[in-house]
C-alpha cells in the first residue's frame, strides 16, 4: 500500500502534468478519486489472479445459468465482494491508446453491480469526456498505474501531510 505521501504526491503530478489548464483546482479531487479507487480495486483484483477467475468463470457459466446467477457464482470463485469481467484493467488500458474511451468504458461496464454503482455516483461522465476530447484519458489513467495499491503491501501511519 503507498504511505500518504506517495498518494498525495501522485495527486499533484497528475494535476500539474494532466488536469492543469483543462479543470478547475477544486475539480481535481473529483477527478482524482475515482481513479484511486479504481487503481485500488485492480491491485485487489490483480492478487491471486482473481481477475482471470472472474473473466473464467463468466465465460464457463455465461451460456448455462441466468444472468441473474452469475454474480453469486463469480463472487465464489474469486472469493471477494466485486469482480470485474472486462478484459481490461487501468494497466491493460495502456495496450490501446487508440480506442480509450471505448475500452475504458468496457472495463467500467465489467465491474460488479455494486462497483458500478458507487462508480455512478462519482458522476465521471463529464470528466471522461472532457479528458478524452483533450486527448488527456490516456495520460490520466497511465498516471495511476505509478502507485501501488496492493492491500498485501505494509501500510505507513498518516503524518498528516498527505491526503
């Protein structure tokens, strides 16, 4: 797990290398955010191959139960609370600048009902498309693939100078 520093470092290099000039200071945090969400829920799902089993086991079960079942099932197998189906991953993201936006959109859409609800609630859309006209998605998702958000990685106390 990155100690606050390395957080709130990350945060400002994003925001001077990325968001500078295209959103305003106060949006940065509403930016930022879901991103180091979702950076964290990959580490999650990058640990014990848990994302290949998800993707696995949609694929065994998706012609032979309801759609309905499959979650359950899924959620089982990796042994977690979430799951995402998509092929994609902040990191996989980086294997096709060219279609972003598409395949960013595919990896939101393979996440579990649950993380797609909360992912809702962050109100991304407009900063997608904003990033994404301004040829920025690409950069902005590369930028939170620096941090390491394994929960297997040791923890530093807040020294409050971080976020």
């Amino acid at each position: 797990m990155a100690n606050y520093q390395e957080l709130a470092n990350l945060v400002w290099t994003v925001a001077d290398d990325v968001l500078r000039g295209l959103f305003k200071q106060h949006e940065y945090g509403d930016i930022t955010l879901p991103f180091l969400v979702l950076r964290r829920l990959d580490c999650i799902l990058n640990e014990n191959g848990r994302k290949e089993k998800a993707i696995k086991t949609y694929d065994q079960f998706r012609d032979k139960v309801p759609e309905e079942a499959l979650p359950p099932i899924i959620l089982k197998e990796t042994n977690t609370s979430f799951y995402n189906i998509s092929q994609y991953d902040l990191s996989r993201l980086k294997a096709d600048p060219n279609n972003i936006r598409l395949n960013f959109e595919n990896y939101l859409a393979g996440f579990s009902e649950d993380v797609r609800d909360i992912i809702e609630n962050f109100n991304l859309e407009g900063f997608i498309e904003r990033l994404d006209k301004n040829n920025r998605l690409f950069i902005f998702c590369d930028k939170f693939t620096e941090v390491d958000l394994h929960p297997n990685k040791s923890r530093q106390p807040h020294d409050g100078a971080g976020l």
